[in-house]
C-alpha cells in the first residue's frame, strides 16, 4: 500500500478533528477579543516534519501569526497555550488535568479572561477535573457552584503557635480561632 493510499484513509479523519478544535479556539479568542486559528502544518511523506501550527493575533493592526517565542510575550504564549489546551477538553478524555502557573506574565485582563475560560470550559458535566496552581489570583472572580477552592499555606511566615494548634493549615479554621481569640480578650 502506498503511503498516500494510507494518508487518504486517516487524514481527512485528522482534517476535521483540527477543524473542530480549530473552531473552538477560534471562539474562545474571539469571546477575548483576539483572534486565532488551528492549522495542520502538512509536509506530505515527511512526517517527522507535520506539526500542529497555532496562529494568533492580540492586536487589530496584526496579522494572524503563528506562534513563537519571538513574536509573542510571555503572558501571550501562555494566554494561547491554555486556549489551545482548554479547545482540546471535550476531544481528550482524561480523569484529571493539571495547570501550574499558567497566569504568571499575563496582564490582570488577560488572567480574568482565561480564568473565565477555565471556569466556562472545566465547569461543563462531560469535563474531567481541572487543577490550577498559582501562587496569586485576582480578586472578584468568577466562581463556579462547581468550583473548590484550596488554599496551601506554607513556609516560615506561617505561625507557629506555643503550644501548637490542631488544624493550624485549615486557613478558615484559623481565621475562626484568631477571630474567638480577639473577641474574648476585648471582653
């Protein structure tokens, strides 16, 4: 069998499932007011040599673009890179995905944005769980009922109590404790 005999029986198969992410992503950019596209970068028999080319624009007087580490700043590449990951959800059946760090170098718009992505995309029924990470988060975001919320508080800052208190790392448990304490002592 030829090889292109056996290109013609998978990649129209290949063609339309980048079609379809490609148009998820698209949307996605455009709900953020920026552009993009998915394309298969073909290279006929070479194929060490096809690739999965992702094209944005974040600027009206651009051109689609695709993208780099030349071209686009750090919080662009990560903005398109969660994009990209969050279009491929519904086609990639996992348990569980992990982000770590994805909004560091994005400006607090383009962090509200994905987040609201995030929340949109990891919140829908036939969606695995989504963990993010980060050492910071803006304030009034969008949470879904959906949505845990975990905070790990760690290292020297943290109090160390003589004689030590149970539960010390349940945050809202020492708020609760903190709280009591004060409002005994003032009365």
């Amino acid at each position: 069998m030829s090889p292109h005999t056996k290109q013609a029986k998978w990649k129209p198969a290949l063609d339309e499932l980048v079609s379809q992410v490609s148009r998820k992503f698209s949307a996605a950019f455009d709900r953020i007011r920026r552009a993009g596209e998915i394309h298969v970068r073909d290279a006929g028999d070479d194929y060490a040599n096809w690739a999965i080319d992702i094209l944005v624009k974040f600027r009206e007087t651009e051109k689609l673009q695709i993208l780099d580490a030349h071209r686009q700043s750090g919080g662009e590449r990560s903005l398109s890179t969660i994009m990209y990951l969050l279009s491929l959800t519904e086609y990639a059946r996992v348990p569980f995905s992990l982000v770590d760090e994805i909004n560091q170098g994005m400006d607090a718009s383009a962090e509200r944005d994905v987040h609201n992505q995030l929340v949109e995309v990891t919140c829908n029924t036939d969606c695995g769980q989504y963990f993010l990470i980060t050492p910071k988060l803006l304030t009034g975001l969008h949470y879904h009922e959906k949505m845990k919320v975990l905070c790990v508080n760690n290292g020297d800052w943290m109090m160390h109590p003589d004689p030590p208190v149970p539960n010390a790392g349940n945050l809202m448990r020492l708020v609760e404790n903190y709280v009591n304490r004060e409002v005994a002592a003032s009365a």
